[in-house]
C-alpha cells in the first residue's frame, strides 16, 4: 500500500494541536495535584494543632467513606471520626505528624490517587507508616474515598530487647526448656508445676496459664496472673495462653458448645474483622479486659509468650480453621495490633502456633513480622521427622517450641530435632500420657533445662 506524504504545514498543525492537547491536560493535572496537595498538608497542620474535627473535613462525608487500617476496614465518615477520637485522645497522643508523598497519578479527571508515608514524633516513641489515598472530585472539590494506612512495626533496632526471647533464641539447636501448663482451676495456678516438682525434684523452665472462661476461672484470673509473676521472679519463662469465649457469646462460656462448635457464619466473621462493627467492638472489649493483667505484668517486668489463637488450623474452635489472607490470620494480626498499639503493651512476645493435622501452614502465618516463636502442638504424629523437616523452612532462623503435647518427647527424638526450644505437656495429660519414669528420663536428659538450671531476670 502507498503511503501518501502529507503537505507540510498540515502536520505541522497537526503536531501543534497534539503538543497543545498534551500541555493542557499536564496543565490541569498539575493543577489537580496542587489543589489536592493543599488539602492533604492542611490536615498535617489541624493535626498538629489538635483538631481531629478540621482533619476529617479531608475526607468524604458519607457512610461510603472507606478507611482501612491496623484493626481492619472501617465504614462511614462518623465512625472514622471516632475511631481516630477513641485512639488520640489527647495532643501527647496524637504528637506532631508529619507527611512525606511519594507519588500521585490521575486514574481519571476525577480520581487521583497518592501514596506516602506518615510519622508521629512523640515523647517515647515514633510511630509512623505508609497509606494509600484514593481522592475524587465530588460536587467540584477533591475529597478522600478511600483511606488505606499501614502501620509499620518497630524494626529490630528499634524494638524494646526482650531477655527470655534472647535467651530462647541463644539455646535454640543446643538446648530445650522443660516446660508446664497449668489450666482449670486458676484458683490453684501452680498444680501441675507441684506435680512435677514431686515427680522429678525439679520445676520446670517454663510455667504456662490461661485466662479461660468460665465464670469461676475468670473469677480467679488474678491468681494466676499473680502466679506467672512469683514463677518470672524465679527465673521461670512464662507463657499465657487465652481460650477467649466466641464474641457473638457472652462471657462466661462452655467448651463444647463453646470453645469447640460454635463457629461464626461467614457474615459474622466480615464482622469480626471489620473494624466499628457490634463483633468487632465486643472483641476489643474482650481485649480491654486482657490487657489489664498483661499491663500489670509489663508494670512490674515481666515477660510473656502471648499465645491468644492456639492451634489455629483446628476447624472444631470458633477462631481456627479458617485459611487465607482474611481467615484466623487476619484476627491474629487485628489481635496483636491492638494490643501493641492500642494498649501499648511491649512485654509480649507472640507465638503462632499449629497443631499436627495439616500441611497447610502458610494458609494461617499471619506474617513474620507479627510472631517471634513458632509454636507445634503434638496430639498425633507430630514426633515423626517428616513434620520437622515441614517445619524448618518454615520458621527459617525463630525459635520453634514444642506448643502443647500429651505425650512427652522422648530423649531420642530431642537427639534427633535440637530445634525445638521447649516442650510443653497440657496439665494432666503430662500425668496421663507419662509414666514417672518418662517423665524423669526427659528431666534428666543433658539438653533439658528445668527452672533450677535458668540464669534469673534481671
């Protein structure tokens, strides 16, 4: 096909009007961008004057506003408002903010997009992050839809050293803590510890105890709490674990229905983990209630391996079972940020914990940053090599553990997997699944750590 030349001052008009079409539209993004940028830097300065109600004016002021963030997705402008009220209550609070952006693109003429990055100076900290704006131009003036923000956590610099995780951490491949659980009643809170103690004459290196749920346990929660102090001042290692009753249940509750067979719909779930919801809400007032006595401890230096959601691909407790990004991952992460943000708490050290029933374990990490210990509960073939192997590359370089067993691991099967940091039989199952004698031959294996054999906190 002949292509024919066209006349000269034709494409030179042609080039003309393309370059002007070109300018125009640069023109108007830039002047999009300035007048959004003004916006966005207006809400630095409200901030930093303590004025939330002039930083919302940002955003769009309807029950479509989306704003997603540490404890999950919030709907509606009021209900941002008052999350944003409820979390800085005051200037020492909020601190002095600070924007950084990093890029902005025009989706369309009335959807810009801009990403950036956000830090709080404060007296004792600097929190900070990176957010995702998705701004459009509603009734002729730029306003934020949808509000992504992350919150980054502290980087290991940066993070408050934890003495028993180093310790774990400097015995792993080389040695295993002897470890206890003590459940119901927490009325007596160091039974199976005594049990022990007269079966070997020594206690272990680890005491673990439970918030639980029903009415009498919860009653007695400061006895055990009391407990995992006089055990820390001992040199002990402690671990908490919380069998937490199904949100949309009141406190106290049953174990069977309860605990086990009362799982949420898929509806009640989304709500679960959609931040300002009724269940949403109520599990943050069960975390209210937690955080007392994880607060107390803090206060007076104790340490603990915090594990809210054990065995978390068990499908039979109202948490487990549910894989994927937004399943029994996601509440650990909803979980552990708000205890970390929200309440503050910095003595916690968080174990991610499975049981030996699936191989599906990247389906429930909620995500290396969010755990410090690794946790395999043993009930059936957890002992054969073929889960240690799973595991390995799992975990890669963390601490793993032992989580919960009935029977004890033999002295040949510590020989043969050094990693695991410690054992942990679940309170009278380390009586009926032990003879005296196990019991003693893995007390007295050379690897094994009791609490006689601890180096004391500091």
């Amino acid at each position: 096909m002949k292509i024919q030349k066209l006349p000269g001052n034709i494409l030179m008009q042609m080039i003309c009007l393309i370059s002007f079409s070109t300018l125009s539209q640069a023109q108007e993004n830039n002047k999009d961008f300035e007048e959004i940028k003004k916006i966005f830097f207006q809400q630095e300065v409200d901030w930093n004057k303590g004025d939330i109600d002039a930083f919302m004016k940002a955003y769009w002021n309807s029950e479509e506003l989306q704003f997603g963030g540490a404890n999950g997705i919030t709907r509606g402008w009021q209900q941002t408002l008052e999350n944003y009220k409820r979390g800085y209550p005051d200037k020492e609070t909020m601190g002095k903010l600070s924007f950084q952006i990093k890029d902005m693109t025009q989706q369309s003429k009335e959807v810009v997009s801009l990403t950036g990055s956000w830090e709080l100076e404060r007296k004792h900290d600097r929190p900070g992050g990176h957010f995702l704006l998705i701004w459009r131009k509603i009734d002729g003036e730029w306003k934020i839809v949808v509000d992504h923000t992350s919150q980054k956590l502290p980087s290991k610099a940066n993070a408050q050293s934890k003495q028993s995780l180093d310790f774990i951490k400097s015995i792993s491949g080389k040695k295993t803590l002897a470890g206890q659980h003590n459940k119901e009643p927490n009325a007596d809170p160091d039974k199976w510890i005594r049990f022990i103690k007269e079966t070997t004459g020594q206690y272990p290196a680890l005491w673990s105890g439970d918030f639980l749920f029903q009415q009498d346990n919860i009653d007695n929660r400061w006895e055990m709490i009391h407990e995992a102090k006089n055990q820390w001042d001992h040199g002990a290692v402690i671990n908490l674990m919380w069998h937490g009753c199904p949100p949309d249940l009141g406190e106290p509750c049953g174990w069977d229905p309860g605990l086990l067979n009362a799982q949420l719909d898929d509806e009640q779930w989304a709500e679960l983990i959609s931040d300002g919801t009724p269940l949403n809400k109520l599990w943050k007032e069960r975390m209210d209630d937690v955080a007392v006595y994880l607060q107390y401890l803090e206060d007076n230096g104790v340490e603990v391996l915090f594990r809210p959601f054990h065995e978390m691909n068990q499908g039979l407790f109202w948490w487990g079972g549910k894989p994927g990004p937004q399943g029994t991952a996601e509440l650990f992460r909803i979980t552990h940020d708000y205890f970390t943000w929200i309440k503050g708490l910095s003595n916690l050290i968080w174990v991610w914990d499975m049981q030996d029933m699936s191989r599906d374990f990247e389906e429930y990490n909620p995500g290396n940053e969010y755990w410090d210990i690794f946790g395999f509960d043993i009930y059936d073939q957890g002992y054969d090599i073929s889960w240690y192997n799973y595991i390995l590359p799992i975990v890669g370089d963390k601490p793993m553990a032992i989580g919960e067993c009935s029977r004890l691991p033999s002295p040949e099967i510590l020989d043969a997997q050094p990693r695991w940091v410690f054992f942990m039989p679940w309170a009278e199952l380390v009586k009926q699944g032990n003879t005296k004698e196990q019991i003693i031959e893995i007390y007295e294996h050379p690897a094994v750590i009791t609490r006689e054999e601890m180096p004391g906190w500091k």
